[in-house]
C-alpha cells in the first residue's frame, strides 16, 4: 500500500494497541488498512457518508487480504457501528464543528474505555474547547505540515467532568512549549491569525477593545514560542 502522509502516520502512532477501531471518513481506508497490516489494531471498521470513497477502501481491503479484518459501512459518522466492540474512534481530515457533530450523535463514545483520536482540518481551536467542555482530557499532539499547510493531530481520553480552557490553550492546545519545528510554526501561525484578525478590528472604532485582545494573544503566543526556541 501507499506510505501514509505525514498527517495520517502521526494519528497511527497515537492509537494503541490491540484495540478495535473505527475510521470514521476512511476516505481510501490507508489508515484502516496500515493498522491491521501493522498489527496495531485486531479489527477495524471503516465508514464514509459516501459510496465512492467507502469502494476504493473495499479495493484496498481486498488487495491486503483484510476482508476478515476489516468492515467497510456506508453511514453518516459513527451510526449504526457496534458501541461495545470499539476502543478508538479515529476522525481525521474534517473540520472541527463536523467532528463535533459525530461525537455529539455517539453518546456512546462518553466512556472511558473509548480513546479518540482527532486531525481537524480546520477550527482546531473549536475542537479542543468543546472536548475540554464535555468530559475530554487531551493528553498530546503533534504537529504536522503537508504541501504548506499545518495540522494537528490530536489524542484524547474520556475523564468526565468539565473544564473551560482558556482562549491560550484552545489555539494550540498540547503544542505549546513543545520543542519540535512543527509545533513552533503551528505556534507561529497561530499569533500570525490573531495579529490578522486585530488588524481588520482595528479598522472600526467599535472594536478596539476586543482587537486589544487578540493582538495580547499574538504577543503571548509569540513569546512563548522565542521561549521554547532559547532552550534548544
């Protein structure tokens, strides 16, 4: 099979081992089908909302010889799947609000034998609030950057309870302070965004306040960053 792109390969190497997992938008099963080659999961599920992709994931599956491994479903997130059988969901490449939404209509996924593992191509920051806000402890990320554009990746676990992260950690959640080149950019990136948005509040009287705001965010996003440079 094809050698996974550094966004996928970074979710493979934080799901665990010997668990039964869901790839929930296979998209063309590589993540699904590097796990059981691998070894790294005993069965897997791999679902898409739509039949084309869900076919070229059934091609992969048979050209691996993981028919007996791996069940392909047609449906929308994790709907229909079998809630006792499966230790790790895995989301990656939707945005933030659509991973959400998959996670709100599985309740079951609320456990703490349930482990998640989430690439949000967008509202990253959405993501870590709402996980945080309904019982999620994010234990790591990792950074990555594929054709120009960085991600992150994203591991999780159910603790229960709720807890309001700051504006800080909902940017960049687990990558700050992390002394990795990666994780330095996406830091980078993230102040850069903010000094983007103050700029175009600035041109409104109205909203300097909350411009203030968010170019204070840039400026302690940006030290951080020289920070974490310094100790390497």
């Amino acid at each position: 099979m094809e050698k996974l792109d550094l966004r996928l390969a970074a979710a493979a190497d934080f799901v665990k081992e010997g668990t039964v997992a869901a790839d929930v938008g296979t998209d063309h099963g590589y993540l699904i089908c590097y796990l059981l080659n691998e070894g790294i999961c005993t069965r897997g599920f791999a679902t898409d909302i739509n039949i084309k992709p869900l076919e070229s994931a059934r091609k992969l599956i048979r050209e691996m010889d993981l028919e007996n491994e791996i069940e392909t479903v047609l449906t929308d997130g994790l709907k229909g799947l079998p809630e006792d059988e499966i230790d790790e969901v895995l989301i990656c490449g939707m945005g933030g609000e659509t991973i959400i939404g998959i996670l709100e209509d599985a309740k079951w996924v609320k456990s703490e034998k349930v482990h998640l593992v989430l690439q949000p191509m967008s509202r990253a920051d959405m993501l870590r609030r709402w996980l945080c806000e309904n019982g999620w402890s994010i234990d790591a990320e990792k950074a990555v950057e594929v054709e120009k554009h960085l991600y992150t990746v994203i591991s999780a676990d159910y603790i229960g309870g709720s807890e309001t992260p700051d504006d800080l950690y909902c940017l960049t959640g687990e990558l700050l302070g992390q002394n990795d080149e990666f994780a330095l950019k996406y830091v980078r990136w993230q102040a850069n965004i903010q000094r983007g948005i103050a700029s175009g509040l600035l041109r409104s009287e109205k909203e300097k306040e909350h411009a203030l705001v968010h170019i204070q965010l840039a400026d302690m996003l940006d030290e951080q960053a020289d920070e974490t440079e310094n100790d390497l």
